[in-house]
C-alpha cells in the first residue's frame, strides 16, 4: 500500500508508520492505532525490535508510549542508534536514508531501583485486584471485601500495607469479657454485620500479605500515587515521551507484574475521557508477557478484561500485547486486536502445530503465500504482517523485513540510565515515599482512647462529619452527586482523589499531611470511596 503523503528519512508519514518492506511496503495508520494490536514470536525471532520500532514510530508521530521492558533491551531507544553495517544494508535495501535517533524516555520501577517508583494506594487497587494479586479463594475474598467495606463506613482510609494489615486484625471478633472495654468493638459489630470473619480466614490472608511483602509487593503501595497525566506527555519537541517499566525484577513476581499492568490500564479506562476517533491515539500501551495477564484468570475477570479492551479504544488508547505464541490470547480479546505482526514460530510439538495453524487462520489471506508454511520458515528480523486500512478492515498478509529502529537496539549501560533519571520531568514527584495519616494510624489512636468514634465525630451511617472538612465533603458531595455509579468515577468521586493527591503530593510536614488526609476521608466516604479506590474492582461489582 503506498503512503498517502511524502515519505520522511525516517520512512513515516504524517499520518502512517512505516514498519517494514516486502513484496509490498507495510504501513501501520496513526488513525487506526488506537485498534489495539498483537506482536507474537518465539524467543530470538525479533519481537523486541518490532515493538521497538512501532513505539519510535508512535512517539515521533507525538504519541505517548507505554512499554514495560522485560529484559533491559528496550531501554536502548533512549539513546542515539549506531550505524553498523547490518543495520546500513537493510536500511537502504529499502530505500531509507538511515539517520540515529534517540527519544525522550521516562523510567519507571515498582522497586524504585532502576527507574522513578511506581506506586498505588491499597483503597484505589480495590479488593478484586488484591484477591487475584494475593490468590485468595472465594471464602477469603468475601472477607477481603468486608474489611474494604467496613473502612468505608469507618472513616478508614487505605493506603499501605499495614493499614490493611491492622484493619484485618480489627474485624476479627473478639470474645466479650465482663466489664472489659474493646475500643474497637463498633468496627467488629460492622465487620459481622456482613456476616461470618473468621480468625482462620483473616490469618491465611495475613499470611499472604507476607508473601507479597517478602516479593517487594509493599513498594508498590502508598503514596504519592501514581498520577496517570505523567504518562501522556510530550517533549520540547513535541515528540510522545516513551516510559518504560523496569520490569526484570518485577517479572520474578509473574502475578504482581501481571496484576500492577491491569490495574494501570483499567486506571487508563476509567479516568480517560471518551474522545471517539482521533487523528493518532492518546497513549499507547505495549504488554509485554501478555499470557501473564490471561493465565489461570477467572471468567469474570476476563469478562472485564475483554471489556477494557473493547471500550478503551474510544478513550484513544491503543493497547498491544507481546507474546509468544497467539494461543496464549483467548479468542474473545484477539478478535480485538487488528493490527499484527507475526514473527517467526517453530512447530515442534502439537502445541506448537495448533499455534502455528492458529496463527495462519487470523490472517486475511494471500494468494501468493502459504501462511502456516511461512510462519515456520521466518528469518530473525522478518515477520508477517497486516495493519488495518483505511475502512478499518484487515489488510492482506505480506511477508516483511521490518525496518532497522533508529534509536539503539539494546540496552543501556547504569551511567545512562542515571543521568536520563536525573533529567527526568518526574524527578522528584514520587521518589520521596510519603506517610500520611491514614487507617493504621486512627485505629492506633482508637485503641489508645484518642480518637473519636465515627457517632460521635457525627459520620455514623455515611454521614460526612470531621468538622469544616466534613462540611466541605457534603458539600462537594451534594454538588456532583455522592451515589456511587459502579465501575465509573463520578466528578465528586475524580475531585476527592485529586485534592488527596495534590496535597500528599505537594505537602511537606505532618501537620498539613494529616490535614490531607481528613479532606481525602471525608470526601472518599461522602462521595463514594469505594470506586476512588479500584477502577478495574469497581467494575467488577456492576
């Protein structure tokens, strides 16, 4: 297909991305990118190059990219390319005068080692992302779901590990003795009013949290929280920023990796607006390890699944998964994917054959190419590819060469990647972990006789209480509506986590962090803390 405007030195157009070269020239439409996509191959067959040369393609187009980096390779487009032979021959093979490049990046890393930290509260992952994360069965995510409810109705914001911790251990019922004051006798009169919590069940969850913990999984919870605007943005150039998850040490945790991913694209889902067809997408979004994602989900889970993806294109973010083999894939989320590139697969087993086979019968066909046959005779760097076309239908299978990136293919060396950090627009937003008052702290202070009780603080019931700042919640909540629309935030809902997160963010001193933290309270339990805290939770209880 020939492009529709002039071709640049780098091979794209201002409304195409060039990706590679055959019989006939491959072309991937910056309009048709939010169509989502999948990019599969056995291990050494190039996969890593491909999303490497589609992310470079999208952010000199101006659009942001997500990618998460799996083993250090892709870090390298952050620095200028070198022009070695290989590289020189396949460039002007076709028709590309090869110019080095490099491209504004971000580093992101759960464990803040290699990258800026990547964090969330325990309220906003919610408590169908933490049963899967901490693999409960449905005994144990009940009760889950009960200590998130009863922090609702207590005024107890989560943000960390230890408040969930010890808001566990509060609804743990406590045998009555004559005369002996239980301070937290009203929290465990809410936990059981949802039934039975017993200490069996809220110590295997305990125990799991340990496990987590022992991963790193706690880095990843607290504050500042991640703000989502620090993945779509632009450079001086107006280039997209690349940002890429560090995600070595986090692929040793297959199902922290897996569930953190789901939990930032059903984020991207939930506070995006709806902007319907753009010229180029919004964000997009690389998956890498994508059967992590599917593996061993319930089928509720992948109902939700299927449904981000489906809807999230309208939010103009494209959304592609790397894999190995498109098996690992269900059927009902493939069929959402138009755009692919199919590297080369051995068929040495049945599993093999059926994913080869597989493979073949998603391509629209070329009479000119056996695709089965062809997908097992692939040379490293060459791939079969079909992009969307203008009407939005597939494209006829070609067999490629993709084209040589221009940034640096592989990775970067620790002095790099440490001035990159230091330069980054983020510095200094989230490396710095904040601890504010939140649930461990107020059931501290209930055991100590310090605190209020929520009748007396005037919130019993879901009443808004705390004073001017109680006051400000209703007021707030009685402008955009409290009633809690499952699966979506409202605009109360959007400001209570914005007036949480600007203050955290910004605010030095304990004073003014406690002051933070009662206005995120107070607007979370008027407005609707339950959807502030999961996005992708929130969804599932619709």
């Amino acid at each position: 297909m020939a492009p529709s405007t002039a071709v640049s030195t780098s091979g794209d157009t201002d409304k195409q991305i060039f990706i590679g070269k055959g019989e006939q020239q491959a072309w991937l439409t910056l309009a048709l990118g939010n169509r989502h996509g999948l990019v599969t191959g056995a291990t050494g067959t190039g996969k890593t190059v491909s999303l490497q040369v589609m992310a470079e393609g999208f952010a000199r187009a101006g659009v942001p990219v997500f990618a998460s980096d799996i083993k250090g390779d892709l870090s390298g487009i952050a620095e200028v390319g070198e022009g070695k032979d290989f590289i020189l021959q396949r460039a002007k093979e076709m028709g590309l005068s090869f110019q080095p490049d490099q491209f504004s990046t971000i580093f992101w890393d759960v464990f803040g080692e290699q990258g800026h930290p990547v964090r969330a509260t325990v309220s906003e992952m919610g408590p169908l992302l933490l049963a899967r994360l901490l693999d409960l069965n449905d005994v144990q995510e009940g009760v889950l779901n009960v200590a998130f409810r009863v922090a609702d109705q207590n005024g107890l914001t989560l943000l960390d590990m230890k408040d969930l911790r010890s808001l566990l251990d509060a609804i743990v019922p406590k045998a009555a003795k004559k005369d002996e004051f239980d301070p937290l006798a009203e929290i465990r009169a809410s936990a059981s009013s949802f039934g039975n919590v017993s200490k069996a069940t809220v110590g295997t969850i305990q125990r799991q949290l340990l496990v987590l913990e022992n991963q790193g999984g706690e880095k990843f919870f607290g504050e500042p929280a991640l703000e989502l605007k620090d993945f779509i943005r632009t450079d001086r150039d107006g280039r997209g920023m690349v940002n890429i998850l560090v995600a070595d040490k986090l692929m040793a945790s297959p199902r922290l990796y897996a569930t953190f991913l789901l939990w930032l694209l059903s984020e991207l889902f939930e506070e995006l607006p709806e902007v319907g067809d753009l010229p180029k997408p919004k964000l997009v979004f690389f998956f890498d390890e994508a059967h992590l994602l599917f593996n061993d989900a319930p089928k509720a889970l992948m109902d939700k699944i299927e449904q981000v993806v489906r809807l999230i294109r309208s939010k103009g973010v494209g959304v592609y998964f790397v894999t190995q083999n498109p098996i690992d894939v269900p059927d009902r989320v493939l069929a959402q994917l138009g755009n692919r590139v199919q590297h080369a697969l051995r068929a040495f087993t049945p599993r093999d054959q059926k994913a080869v086979a597989a493979a073949a019968e998603t391509f629209r066909a070329n009479p000119k190419l056996d695709t089965a046959k062809a997908i097992t005779e692939l040379g490293k760097g060459e791939a079969l590819v079909s992009f969307l076309e203008g009407n939005g239908t597939p494209s006829i299978v070609e067999r490629v060469m993709i084209r040589p990136p221009v940034a640096r293919i592989g990775p970067i060396t620790p002095e790099e990647r440490k001035a990159i950090i230091n330069a980054s627009p983020v510095k200094g937003k989230y490396d710095t972990a904040v601890d504010s008052e939140s649930a461990y702290e107020m059931l501290q202070k209930r055991i100590a006789g310090t605190a209020a009780t929520p009748a007396e603080a005037g919130t019993a019931d879901g009443a808004s209480g705390g004073g001017f700042l109680g006051t400000l919640g209703g007021i707030v909540g009685s402008i955009f509506g409290t009633g809690t629309r499952r699966g979506r935030l409202t605009t109360g809902q959007v400001i209570a986590r914005s007036v949480t997160r600007t203050v955290t963010n910004k605010v030095v001193g304990s004073i003014v962090a406690n002051v933070g933290k009662q206005i995120g309270g107070s607007l979370g339990s008027t407005i609707g803390r339950e959807i502030v805290r999961g996005t992708l939770g929130g969804i599932m209880k619709r």
